[in-house]
C-alpha cells in the first residue's frame, strides 16, 4: 500500500487551495509578486501487515516496521498576471527493520505551467520518477499531463486532464509499459477548504512489452477533509475511498486465462498542528485486493506517525 506521498498532498492544496481562492479573489494588477518558495520535511514510523512491492506482484504475506523520510523544495512564480510556473523535487526513503530487500528511495522531479482564464485553466506540467529497492535501480517514470479545471458555480469545482506516462522496470522482462489515462474531479465545497468533498473518476489503458501485462481499468475515489479546531488549533481530518477494477487483455499463463482484478482501499488521515510549521500526522488504511491471480490476491494493514515541518 503506498504511503501518502508528499505530492499527493500538495494535489490537495493546488486544486482545492489555489484554485479556490482564484475564484473569490480578482488577480491583482501591476508589479509580478516574486518567487515562492515552500520546503516540507518529515520522518515517521508505520506497520506494513504484508510487506509488497506491488508493481512487480510481490507479497512477503510477513508484517514489518519502517522508518521513513520524506523530504520536498518547490518554487513558484508568476510569469505574467494570468500565467504561473512551478518547479518541484520531492525524495522519500523508506527503511525496513527485517525486510531490507524492499528499502525504497525515490526521487521526483517536477514543472507545471498554469493559466488562469478565469473560468477555465489550463496547465501543463512534467515529472520524472526515479525509485530504487535496496539500493538497485528498479523503477523510471516520465509523465506528461495536459490539464483543464475551474468552477462550475461558487461552491463547486471541477478538473479533467489526459494523462501519458512511459514506465521501465528494470530487470522485470515484459513489464515495461506505456499509459494513456483519463482523469475527472469533482469538489464540493461544503464551508471552503474547512469541509469539502471529492468524487473522481479515472479511465486506465497500460500497454506493456508482454501481452500478459496489459489491462484496462477503471476506478473510482470519494474522499471527505474535514478541518476541526481543537484547543485553538485547526486540526484536519481525511477520509477516502478507492475502487479499481482491472481488466487484463491477454492469458496469464500460470493461470490460464486472463486475469482479472479488484482493489479495494480505504485510508483514514488525522494531523494536528503544534506550532508553527510543525504538525504531527497519524493515518491508518486498509486494502482489499482480490484477483485470480494467487499473488495479487491479499490484504494488507498499514498504520503509522509521521512529524511534518513546513516552511
């Protein structure tokens, strides 16, 4: 089960964030704001009831604890009154107490280029993944969205965006592949960023080297954030869902037809601000993946803590 990376939560705050506050703000005239820079470090500890690699269908079905780092910079700047450019690089080392053949370190580097037209925004952005296990390289990704979001009225928010990415996986033969997908968000924004909900929707086509690996899927998310104040600090609370059925193209052949797969996964995230930038963030998730295919078919539980600080 992945861990909730450091992007995934700045998704968060670019479709809800920003993007909110383009449509209650008017864009300020005259002179361009200068650079904003944000950097986020964090350490933490979680339990893994079934340590996996699940690109490669690996499961050791054998429980483990891990140390993680995770680490971000990124840089934003206006270009123009209606155009923005950011750059980002996020690092993030997990180390396992038993199962040190799984020790994953990964490097993510980032450009997005955005328009603002007012009802409908346009952005483009870039990213090359880098992931290695026990030090051997083992994953390279490149990915290329073009993207378009804006509000459909005050409280409501909508994004689209066609996704490409180019996937090696080193030493896997027949594995590596190409992606098309097509994305959809809806938000809802019950009291701003304090309450909202989203509902999206993605459509997957994976083109491996070998036809075995090749599959259609279709999935589905809900998450909830709840924003509480507790003892004068505003706390913040995520709940989500994710469905995914895979579909593959072509016969397995230790199984003798084609494979066919469901996950299910639930998470559940609670962070509580200190002081400052520092925050600690407790989660909890639950997958369900259910295939024919006997190493894809497992469970797995991953609890944990992590300490946040962001400038």
């Amino acid at each position: 089960m992945p861990r909730l990376s450091r992007s995934a939560r700045l998704i968060t705050a670019v479709l809800a964030g920003s993007y909110l506050n383009q449509a209650f703000a008017a864009p300020e005239e005259g002179q361009l704001s200068p650079a904003d820079w944000s950097a986020e470090v964090a350490v933490g500890v979680e339990y893994d009831s079934n340590v996996s690699v699940e690109e490669v269908d690996v499961t050791s079905n054998q429980g483990d604890y891990a140390m993680t780092l995770d680490a971000g910079l990124g840089v934003k700047k206006d270009l123009s009154q209606r155009t923005e450019a950011s750059l980002t690089y996020d690092f993030s080392q997990s180390i396992y107490d038993e199962f040190s053949q799984v020790d994953r370190q990964t490097h993510m580097v980032g450009a997005e280029l955005g328009l603002d037209l007012r009802r409908a925004d346009p952005a483009l952005s870039v990213y090359y993944i880098n992931s290695r296990l026990d030090g051997s390289q083992f994953l390279e990704m490149t990915r290329l969205s073009p993207s378009v979001s804006g509000f459909l009225a005050q409280k409501w928010f909508a994004r689209g965006a066609y996704v490409y990415a180019d996937k090696t996986l080193h030493d896997r033969e027949g594995r590596d592949a190409t992606t098309n997908a097509g994305e959809a968000d809806l938000y809802f924004f019950v009291r701003g960023l304090r309450q909202y909900f989203n509902i999206g929707y993605r459509y997957r086509d994976d083109d491996a080297d070998a036809d075995q690996y090749d599959y259609i899927s279709n999935s589905f998310k809900v998450r909830y954030v709840q924003r509480i104040e507790m003892f004068s600090r505003l706390t913040r609370l995520e709940l989500a869902w994710r469905y995914e059925d895979r579909d593959y193209q072509s016969d397995t052949p230790s199984i003798g037809e084609e494979r066919d797969d469901q996950r299910n996964r639930l998470r559940l995230d609670f962070e509580v601000p200190i002081y400052g930038g520092a925050a600690v963030q407790f989660f909890a998730g639950y997958a369900d993946y259910e295939s024919n295919y006997s190493p894809a078919d497992y469970d797995q539980t991953l609890v944990g803590t992590r300490f946040i600080y962001t400038w």
